[in-house]
C-alpha cells in the first residue's frame, strides 16, 4: 500500500491550447499549465515560437481557416492573442481581433474543443460618472462600439455571445480584467501614467483598478482546470459566463497621486472631451475621445466569482501601480501620443490643456518640415 500525494488521472487532465503564448499574459498561462499537475498537455500557438518548454509549439495566425486542423485532442482553448497598442491602425486592430475572435470560436467547434476561454476588458462595463463601485460582473454592458479598443472588445463579446447558440455543446467563458499592467503591457491607460500630470475631469473622481498580468494568467488558469470553469460555462448554457479580474480593491484619486508623485490639472468635461476629440479627427492621437471617459470615470469591477473559488491576486492596486510606473519610465505622451522629452517639458510649465495644443503644434510642423 503507498501513500502520499495523490495526483490525478493523466487521461482525464485536458489538453489546453493557448493562444498568443509566445509573449504577455500567454506566455505566463502557458508556464502555468505547463507545470500544472491538472493538465494533460499544452498546446501553445502563436505567430512564432516562443521560449516555453514543456508545451507542443504550433506556429499558426489566429485568423488562418485551417486553424482547425491545429487543434487535433484539444479540450480547452484560451484565446489571449489580442492586439491592445495604441500604435496600430485602428482598422487593422479591429480586424485581427475581431476576425481572430470568429475564426478560434469557428476551429474549436470544427475540432470538437469543448470549452472556449476569450479575453477582453472590464472596459466593456464603460466608464461613467454614474456607475457603481465596485461593477458586478453581471452589470448592463455599456461601452461605446467607437473606433477604440473598446470597440473590438464588444464586438468579440458578440461573438461569444452567439458561440453557444451557433454551436451546440461549446462552453464559453468570457474574462474581463481590469486595466492591465506588467512587462510589456502599452495601452492607452498605461500611457495615461507617462504624461507629466494626470488629467482629471473637474467635480470627478476616478477610482483605479488594476490587474497584473501575472494574476490574470493565474486566473486563468483557475478557469481551465475547473475551479472557476465549473461555475459556469457548462456544455449546453445558452450565455457565457462571465469572469472579472482585477486586484481588490480600487485607489482614490489622492492615493493615486501620492504613488506617482504626479499632480492632477483638472478641466472641464466639455473642454477635455471635445479638444480631444478633434485632436483624434485630425488624426494627431491614436484613441477617440471616448478612451478618457476611462482615465476619468469609474470602471472598477467586482471578482466575485475567482473570489467564491478561492482565487486571489498576489498584486494590489498600489503595488501594480508601481509596476506599471517602473515599466513606463523615461517616455512621454499627451492624450495617449507618444511625444519627445521637450514637449514633455512644456507640458510640465504649461499644463494639460497647452500640452495638447502643442503636441499637435509639433505634428503639424513635422508634417510641414516633410512637404518642404
């Protein structure tokens, strides 16, 4: 007779399929389950390999038709492959998440996969003056489908709204997290902390939350091996379930100003709203005006269903703050623009409001400077 631990039955664990694996959160998920006793075998897909040993690389684009054939014995896909930077087109942005989106959800019901995992945002919520804080995960879905990333993400919510009806018998769960920060992380909240003041919408307060994307892959994880799958996103439900993630908690906006060491210059909504969005119409900052209501406005979401699995965040909202301040240190943007230290400079003597004004000054002028 033996004794000891006893580990579960190598033919029953899944075999989990990540995608985007190679950088980011994916490539924590799939170090995770690599070394996760619940799991089978991994299965990492990504545009090119990346450094995870243990797992079953397969090089494949998310929007490829065939990727169906790359899914052969899979039983959970997680879907992190997701283009967030404020540097790319907008349109090929949406594109890619989008159409990366439909085509995962098609090639795992063509293969049989039985559970689908899609990332997206607490973004999708939206920001606003009025909203509750902390959000219940099952609060109205109210982000405007702009041009912004916010766009993307509830166009790949509809997608998974609409996998367990096109397809019978697939499990969808949707994980929202908080705004993200870690190595590698550039949206256009992230870039919100490189100006030289943080903007705020006068009478307001935001309340920050956090999520570091080492918690988001360890949730995850709970989501795959059952802890928190089992909840929800049962074979046969006709709604995903949805998961928040985010560190508990949120940071007032004084809290906030003492961990960066950064003033606040508070201007009216109007003012704030409508220069920044004809700044975007002149195509001088990569996000719509809509992207503010999210540095302005509460968006703060409640994880009461990682909390009833016994999940909880190693960051929190100070210390993923700090993180976030270490990765965005030495650059400069206004209004989500990246700009030079000089203009940085003058934003710094002038204010949130002539910083504007003379980031687009200097675009125009390059502009010129590349006509003469």
């Amino acid at each position: 007779m033996t004794t000891g631990k006893v580990r579960p039955r190598r033919s029953t664990a899944p075999v989990v399929a990540v995608t985007g694996a190679a950088t980011g959160a994916g490539r924590l998920l799939a170090r995770r389950l690599v070394e996760s006793d619940e799991v089978r075998k991994v299965v990492a897909i990504d545009g090119h390999r990346g450094d995870v040993t243990g797992a079953l690389w397969r090089v494949a684009d998310v929007r490829d038709p065939l990727l169906s054939n790359r899914l052969a014995d899979v039983d959970v896909l997680v879907h992190v492959d997701v283009d967030r930077s404020p540097e790319t087109d907008p349109r090929e942005r949406r594109t890619y998440n989008v159409r990366g989106a439909q085509t995962v959800v098609t090639a795992c019901a063509a293969a049989r996969v039985r559970h689908v995992v899609l990332v997206t945002s607490a973004m999708v919520y939206g920001a606003a003056p009025d909203n509750p804080v902390p959000l219940p995960e099952d609060a109205p879905v109210a982000g405007e489908a702009s041009s912004s990333i916010v766009g993307d993400f509830l166009e790949m919510e509809e997608v998974a709204a609409h996998a367990p009806i096109t397809h019978p018998g697939l499990a969808v769960t949707v994980v929202r997290p908080a705004a993200l920060v870690g190595p590698g992380v550039d949206t256009v909240v992230t870039r919100h902390f490189e100006a030289p003041r943080l903007l705020a919408v006068k009478g307001r307060s935001p309340c920050w939350q956090f999520c570091h994307i080492e918690d988001l892959a360890a949730a995850l994880e709970q989501v795959v091996v059952g802890q928190v799958g089992q909840v929800g996103g049962v074979v046969g439900q006709r709604t995903p379930t949805v998961v928040g993630v985010g560190c508990d908690g949120w940071l007032e906006l004084e809290e906030v100003e003492e961990i960066t060491g950064k003033r606040r210059f508070e201007l009216p909504a109007a003012l704030t709203f409508g220069t920044a969005q004809r700044l975007h119409r002149l195509g001088l900052t990569p996000a719509p005006a809509t992207d503010l209501h999210y540095v302005a406005y509460p968006w703060v979401v409640d994880c009461v269903t990682l909390r009833a699995a016994g999940w909880k965040p190693v960051y929190d909202n100070a210390s993923a703050l700090r993180v976030l301040l270490e990765e965005t240190a030495g650059r400069h943007a206004v209004v989500g623009r990246r700009v030079g230290g000089k203009e940085a400079t003058m934003a710094t003597a002038a204010g949130a409001t002539v910083a504007v004004i003379g980031a687009a000054a200097a675009v125009r002028r390059a502009r010129k400077r590349r006509r003469a």
